[in-house]
C-alpha cells in the first residue's frame, strides 16, 4: 500500500507540472488549452495559474518521499483537481484539450482520493494516541 501512496502522489505532482509550463508563455498556454490568443491581463492570469500548478506538483511529488506532507498535499491537490471538475461540469467533450484535463482531473482525483484516505487515518491514529495518553493522566 505504501508503494501504492507514493507513486500516485508522484504522478499527481507531474501531472500538475504539465500546465506549470504556462509560465513560458502565451505559446505554451495555447498548445495545453487551445485558447486563442491571450490580451495582457488574461495571459499574466493564466501564467500566474501555471505558476501557482507548479507549486502544487512540487508539494505533491515532495509528499510522495515525505510522508508528514502527505496529509497537506493530498487536501490542496483534491481540492486543485475536483474544484476544476465542479466549475467544469457537466464534462466537455473529451477530444478537446479541456475536456482531456477534464479526465485527467477527474482520475487523479479518484487515485489521490484513495491514496490520501488511509494518509488520514494514520494521521488520525497518531492523534488518538496522544488523546488517549493525555486522558489517562487527567485526573
């Protein structure tokens, strides 16, 4: 199960590398999305979104090594993910580059979802204990 965590934090850190390329520029965000060309505030906007997708995939693909991130990581990656699902739905047709994300978003939210699950009840565990430890020495 480890090995299982490890490698779907990994592959959700690079799959929000993909779009991190943005802040290449206008050329970059056209070939991801498809979009036509971008005015000035649109394209600071989405190069800043590719920014902050960066950031994302470098917090994921440092939890898939260091399990105390993993907790943080796997909130902020469902929420990146299923927040795009939500605004995007119903789902777009699948040939076009939106709706691929569309997929790609929606999977990755069902495998982190699962990997981030057991990530919560070994953090919750840890908790009990203490919980418990403290109300032993109540008096």
């Amino acid at each position: 199960m480890h090995a299982f965590v490890a490698v779907v934090y990994a592959a959700v850190g690079l799959l929000h590398l993909v779009p991190a390329v943005g802040v290449l520029g206008p050329g970059r965000l056209q070939s991801l999305y498809g979009l036509a060309p971008l005015d000035g505030d649109l394209l600071v906007t989405m190069r800043h979104r590719a920014a902050l997708f960066g950031v994302i995939g470098v917090l994921m693909l440092a939890a898939a090594w260091r399990t105390g991130l993993r907790p943080v990581a796997g909130a902020v990656g469902l929420a990146s993910m299923l927040s795009f699902v939500a605004l995007a739905w119903p789902p777009p047709d699948f040939g076009t580059p939106l709706g691929r994300v569309f997929l790609a978003d929606a999977i990755a939210s069902v495998l982190l979802g699962a990997a981030w699950l057991p990530t919560l009840r070994a953090a919750g565990a840890g908790t009990s204990s203490r919980d418990r430890r403290a109300a032993r020495t109540r008096p």
